[in-house]
C-alpha cells in the first residue's frame, strides 16, 4: 500500500513539474487579485450530443489579466486545465493512470457538477494555449478550446 501511494506522489510530482518549472507556468502565471481583470465566464456542458465549453476559443492581448469563471451545468464531474497543448497532453496521459485526481492549481480546477470555480491567469506570453477537461474520454468528446495570446 505504501508503494502505491509513494508512487501516486511520485507522479503528482511530475505533473507538478510538466506545468511549473521554477515557479513558471506555460500558458502565463496566476492572475493579481489587486490587479483588474476581465471576466470571461465559460459553461461546461455534457450532453448526448457530446462535451464541450462555451465558448471554446478566446483571444487575449500579451499582459491582460483574465478571471475564468467556470460553471459545471452538466451532469459529470469536469476540469478545466490551462497549459500548452504539449503539457495538457502529458498531464491527460497522467489522467489515464489516475482518472480520480483533483485538481485546485492556479491553472487547472476540478468542478463538480452544479457548482462554479474560478481561476485568475495573467497571459504574459503569446501564443495557443489550450483549456482542457483530462478525464479520460472528456477530451476526445470535445472538451478543449483554445486561447489565443497576440
């Protein structure tokens, strides 16, 4: 039982690294709460007709501040995952071995449904970087969108 748990920390660790190296993020860094931020609100939603967040693509100008507020109105627990598309794809490969891990990072919160998170993100590099739901089956359903950072 040890040997599993040390193994579980052991990976955490290394999602932990696949999104922060030295205190760095790679789609920009935790927001300021002092600081003024624009409010994008994003529904999540599962239905027959599949996964997804409204909207899924955003744009955002180098140095804003964006407040994600994120609404859970499907059925099924979700999360919303903001990195490169390179670590969202290490971290959903993390997921399969640990589909039940929960998230309350700067860039990526676990919503259950019926309830609302916020994350609060300054994109201080450009680029495309995407929100991603890592539950095994949830991306493949559709649940992605992009921000695009100019």
């Amino acid at each position: 039982m040890k040997l599993i748990s040390l193994a579980a920390v052991a990976l955490m660790a290394g999602l932990a690294a696949a999104h922060a190296h030295d205190g760095e993020y790679s789609a920009g860094k935790p927001g300021d709460p002092k600081k003024p931020a624009r409010t994008v609100t994003v529904i999540i939603q599962d239905d027959a007709d599949g996964m997804r967040y409204v909207p899924n693509r955003i744009e955002v100008k180098r140095g804003e501040q964006v407040r994600f507020v994120l609404q859970n109105q499907g059925a099924l627990k979700h999360e919303f995952t903001l990195a490169t598309m390179q670590d969202n794809k290490k971290h959903g490969a993390l997921m399969m071995k640990f589909p039940d891990m929960e998230h309350d990072d700067p860039n990526a919160k676990s919503i259950e449904p019926g309830k609302s998170a916020e994350i609060l993100w300054r994109f201080d590099k450009t680029g495309t970087f995407e929100f991603a739901c890592l539950i095994p089956g949830h991306y493949e359903a559709g649940m992605h969108g992009t921000a695009s950072v100019k």
